[in-house]
C-alpha cells in the first residue's frame, strides 16, 4: 500500500504533492484517508519572519519581518537585523513600563544639532504620541545641563543617541555628549540612531557605542525611523 510523504517531507508545492505515491492522484488526500492531514496543514518556515512583514514599500518583502511588539496592521518595515537589535531594547523597556512619570524616550544629541536634526527627530516623535526628554525643552534657565541631564536619564525609559558629524566631534572632544554616552551605555537601553555619517567613523571615535547596533537614516528615512522607535516603546 503506497504511504503519503507528507509526514516526513511535507506537500510545499504543487510537484510535491505530484510526487507523492498516495496523494499524486488526488488533492488533499490526507494520510491514511484522514482530511485533519491535509497538505495545508503543514506550515512552511522561514526563519526571516515572525509573523510576517508588512509595510510600506509595496507590502511585505524577503528581507523584511514583524517583532513581536509591532501591532497588527502596521505599516513600519524591519529588517530581521533590526529585530535583533531592538528586542533587548524592548525587553528591558518592558521590565522600566510600569514604573510611573517616566519619559518613553532620553534623547542625546549635538548641542550643534539642537535646532536642527535633533529638532526634527523629537518633534517626529512627538507627533506620534513619545514623551520625550530634550535638553531644548527640559532644561529650564539658570540650571545646571549636567544636573538637568542626570535627571532626564533617571526618568527615561529608553535611550537614544542621534550619532552626526556634530556628535562625533563632541565625543572627542569629551564634552557633555560623552557624559550622557557613559550613562546609557551602562544599561542595555540605548539605540544609536545615524544620521549622516556611519558606524565605521563612529567606532573610530567610540568603540564601545559603535559595537552597539541601531538605525540609520541611510536607509530609512527620518520619518521612518522615528515610527520605530515609536512602535518600541508602545505599551
């Protein structure tokens, strides 16, 4: 008596089914005369995806996947690396979630890129409903930045880092920016966000942030990545 394949081999395709001895004579025959055996029933995987990709840019894509965060229906693309990279981010985001008054998000940046980059980022990020900490609003008149700023990575439950040409000389220089540096990097809540220059300047000038991975505006743009980063820390 031929037996079905589909146990073992699975029916992935319209020829492996063909190829079977039992069912190549009949579609959704199932093992042994029973239909709960049916060919559909056996799920094909594929470790790029979970839960499948849905955006933007034409619908779902090969290179693209779904993190468990990312609510049904949602338009924003993730490559599988950024998956990895943002899970221990939103695991620990998770772990902060119910603490109360805490901002979603500390914002490091330039003082160069104030009124600039760094601007157009918190304001994006606003306008999708973040809280976030930013020294041009946060840091009242007459205060100390470095007081202030302590505060602010206190009460955040994230952080991100916005890497420019601006930040990377403030880094040498071992300004303010270095300060703030120092304190995410001691907890794994920290995203480097790059904007107009790359990962190899930036690990010139700071290993430790530039073995951290994040996003880039080289391929996402300013908008898209701010709904990440909105999506991350979305309760």
């Amino acid at each position: 008596m031929a037996r079905c394949t589909a146990p073992v081999q699975g029916h992935r395709s319209a020829s492996a089914e063909a190829a079977c001895p039992k069912c190549g004579g009949g579609r959704f025959r199932g093992y042994g005369g029973s239909s709960s055996f049916a060919p559909s029933s056996y799920p094909t995987y594929s470790p790029s995806y979970s839960g499948g990709g849905v955006g933007s840019r034409g619908g779902a894509s090969a290179g693209s996947t779904r993190p468990r965060w990312s609510r049904a229906g949602s338009s924003v693309v993730y490559t599988p690396a950024e998956v990895r990279t943002l899970t221990p981010i939103r695991e620990n985001f998770e772990k902060r979630a119910l603490l109360p008054d805490l901002r979603d998000i500390f914002l490091c940046h330039a003082w160069d890129d104030r009124k600039g980059i760094a601007k157009e980022l918190h304001d994006l990020l606003i306008s999708r409903g973040v809280s976030v900490w930013f020294s041009e609003k946060d840091v009242p008149l007459g205060t100390s930045l470095l007081r202030e700023i302590d505060k602010g990575l206190v009460n955040s439950r994230v952080g991100i880092v916005l890497v420019t040409p601006a930040l990377l000389r403030r880094v040498q220089a071992e300004g303010v920016a270095d300060k703030e540096l120092s304190a995410l990097l001691a907890r794994d809540l920290l995203v480097p966000i790059v904007h107009n220059t790359t990962y190899e300047a930036l690990r010139d000038v700071s290993p430790l942030l530039g073995s951290r991975s994040g996003l880039s505006t080289t391929e996402d743009s300013m908008s898209e990545v701010a709904a990440k980063l909105a999506e991350l820390v979305a309760l």
